[in-house]
C-alpha cells in the first residue's frame, strides 16, 4: 500500500499524489480481493500510526489521502471533523471494508438489497435499519450494493479511518432519505473526484 504525499478537503476523494511507502499487502494481483483481504488491509493501514499521522487534518471539512489496496483495489485515508458525514450512499458493484483509526464513527445501514437501477423514489419496510458504532480499531466489511451512511458524531474529536473498494469504485449513488422514505438524488462518477 502507498500513500499520496498530499491530501485534499471536500467531500469526495481527490486525485493521487505520488507515493510513499506503507503496509504492504499480502493479496496476489493475480485474484480480486475479497471482503475479508480488504477488511485485513484496512485493519492493518489503520494500526499504521506513521501512515495515521500523515494525513493532514482540518477543522472545517474532511481529509484524505489515496492509497493502494491489495489486488488492485482503491483505497482511502480519511479524516472527519466532527459533526461531519457522507450522507446516504452506495458504492454500486464494488465491495469494501472500512475500519476506524482514531475517535470513534457511527454507521447507519440498510439490512435490504435494493434494486440497483430503475427506481427514483423506493418505500423501505419496516426492520431494515441497522446502527453500528465503530470506535478504534472496529470496522467492517460489506458487499455489492450496500447502502450506509458514516458519521462522525462527536463534538469535539476528529476521527481518521481507512477505506477500501474493488473494483475500484465504478460509481456512487448518493441518496437523500425521509422517515421510510429513500430517494436517488445523485450519481458520482470517478471523474467527478479525482
């Protein structure tokens, strides 16, 4: 895995940067990573302390740093300041794992498969919701087509955390929700963030 030497601010991911050196992975390039490799690469970037202490980190909006995952996968060094978060969203056909580094972020998913084209506006059932809190060192993995939303919600500490996705992320569907209510409101492709 290597590091950007830079980070940027926004809510999207930036562009690379060249590289320095990390953890490396233990996945061959010859098979995709599954859920648990990238849940192994995310676990090991986030004990990185030297590679935790290279993102920069500021007080107004969040940070990242792109790194390489195993196998060709895309992923990501992020900081949140608190209060901040990515709002409802998927990651379309890739899959991923991410694991809290430093604070502590809160995940709001949905325990549904939802059609992944077709639909604007989608009634979600009762008992779908699911809550997670993921202090240092707590993550997880997820599949295809999961929908979540990830949040910092403390007041006063800044959180870092490591991400990872392969395919690398061909899109993402960003969604707006009300009570039972879940509404497509935008579609992110690679261009739009790096």
């Amino acid at each position: 895995m290597s590091a950007s030497a830079s980070a940027a601010s926004a809510s999207a991911p930036a562009a690379p940067a060249p590289a320095s050196p990390a953890p490396r992975s233990s996945t061959a390039s010859t098979a995709p990573p599954t859920e648990a490799e990238l849940l192994d690469f995310v676990r090991r970037a986030a004990a990185d302390t030297e590679l935790i202490a290279s993102l920069p980190l500021d007080p107004e909006g969040r940070t990242w740093i792109r790194l390489d995952g195993p196998g060709g996968s895309e992923a990501w060094l992020i900081g949140w300041p608190p209060g901040t978060g990515t709002g409802w969203h998927d990651h379309a056909d890739s899959i991923g794992a991410f694991v809290t580094a430093a604070g502590e972020l809160a995940e709001s998913s949905l325990a549904a498969r939802l059609p992944t084209d077709g639909w604007q506006t989608l009634e979600l059932t009762e008992g779908v919701d699911r809550e997670r809190r993921l202090p240092a060192g707590r993550g997880r993995a997820f599949g295809r087509h999961h929908v979540h939303e990830v949040r910092n919600e403390s007041a006063a500490v800044h959180a870092v955390s490591v991400h990872a996705y392969h395919p690398p992320l061909p899109r993402i569907r960003r969604y707006s929700r009300a009570g039972q209510t879940l509404r497509l409101e935008q579609v992110e492709r690679p261009e739009d963030w790096q």
